[in-house]
C-alpha cells in the first residue's frame, strides 16, 4: 500500500463516491418507480372500491329492468288478446249484417205475399 500514491487514493475515493451516487441514485429511481406503481394500485383499489359502490344500484336497475321487460310482455299480450277481441268483433258484425239483410229479404218477401 505504500505505492500508492495520494492522487490514487484521491481518484479511489472519487470513483468509489461516484459509484455510490450512482447507486443512490438508482435506488431513487426504483423508489421513484415503486411510489408511482403504488399510486397508480392506490388510484384502481378506489376505481373498484367506486364500482363495487355501484353493483346495489346495478342489482336496482336490473330488477326494475325486468320488471319492465315483464310489464311489457303483458302489454303485448293484452295487445294481442285486443287484437283478437277486434277480429272477432268484425266477424260479428259482419254476420249480423248478412242476418239483416236476410231478414230484409224475407220481411220485403213478406209484404210482397201479403202486400203489407
């Protein structure tokens, strides 16, 4: 060791300084790194805790929507069933206005036998 020479263990000691810093720095940066992964795990534990704050509200609107989807089913079956009743009604009418014109013919038959 007694070769060395002052400026040797001057240079020694900068580049171990120089290593050290870098390795600080380093250290800095992966710290840097891990504080912005933690952050951005922060930021989506609130994103789920918000949608799990919804799922009541989800579980809400699906029930109101099937209970719409039933309400509409019974719509249109009533609808349906209305359709029907019209169809059937028109069928009646339509026989009653065959019945009277064939009690027409026969009271205009009628009055000609016995001239009424």
């Amino acid at each position: 060791m007694a070769d060395l020479s002052r400026d040797d263990v001057q240079r020694a000691v900068r580049d171990g300084l120089n290593e050290l810093k870098s390795d600080i720095q380093r250290i800095r940066d992966d710290v840097q790194k891990i504080e912005v992964r933690t952050n951005d795990l922060d930021r989506t534990q609130e994103e789920i805790q918000r949608f799990v704050a919804l799922v009541p509200q989800i579980e809400t609107i699906s029930r109101q929507m099937e209970a719409t989807r039933q309400d509409a089913d019974k719509i249109n079956r009533i609808v349906t069933e209305v359709e029907t009743l019209k169809a059937q009604l028109q069928n009646s009418v339509q026989y009653l206005q065959q019945m009277a014109k064939y009690l027409e013919a026969i009271d205009q038959r009628y009055r000609e036998k016995f001239d009424v």
